[in-house]
C-alpha cells in the first residue's frame, strides 16, 4: 500500500516532534472548549469562576498556546467540575 504524504512526513523526527506538540497544545485548548460547552458556561463566565480574564480564556481555547501551569489547569478543571489528570505516554 503506498504512504499518504503526512505519514512520509511522520517518518521524519524533526515534523513527528512538531507535529506532537502542535496537537498536544490544540487538544488542551479543544477540551477546555469542549468542558465548557457542555458545562453551558460562557467564556466570561469561566473566567470569573477561575478569576482571570474573558481574553485569558480565548487564549487558552485557541490552540496557539503554550503558556499552560499545572495551576491554571487545576482552576479551570475544579471551575467545570473536572479532575486534572496528567499523564504521559509514548
């Protein structure tokens, strides 16, 4: 069977690295906006309940970033009535 493109460039360790950390990051953005969602709750209303700003919350939606504590994490998860759970895998 022949290789798709994106699997010929996960062959190469430099784009799988990059690859990872761009999916890492836009799945903890995605289930936060997820959580949230289902939670009914409001952008502006997350952040009150986690005590930082509506745009703060944008931010950590977005995907684009990596500024992302254990702390901030653990306030938004307590604030959607979620347990932070931290793991690594290969």
């Amino acid at each position: 069977m022949k290789k798709s493109i994106f699997d010929k460039k996960m062959e190469s360790p430099k784009f799988k690295a990059v690859y990872d950390e761009v999916s890492a990051k836009m799945g903890i953005g995605e289930e936060i906006a997820e959580l949230r969602h289902k939670a009914k709750m409001s952008q502006l209303e997350l952040a009150k309940k986690v005590h930082t700003s509506r745009t703060a919350i944008v931010r950590y939606e977005s995907g684009e970033y990596d500024g992302y504590n254990v702390g901030t994490l653990a306030r938004i998860a307590k604030a959607l009535h979620k347990r932070l759970k931290i793991s690594f895998s290969s």
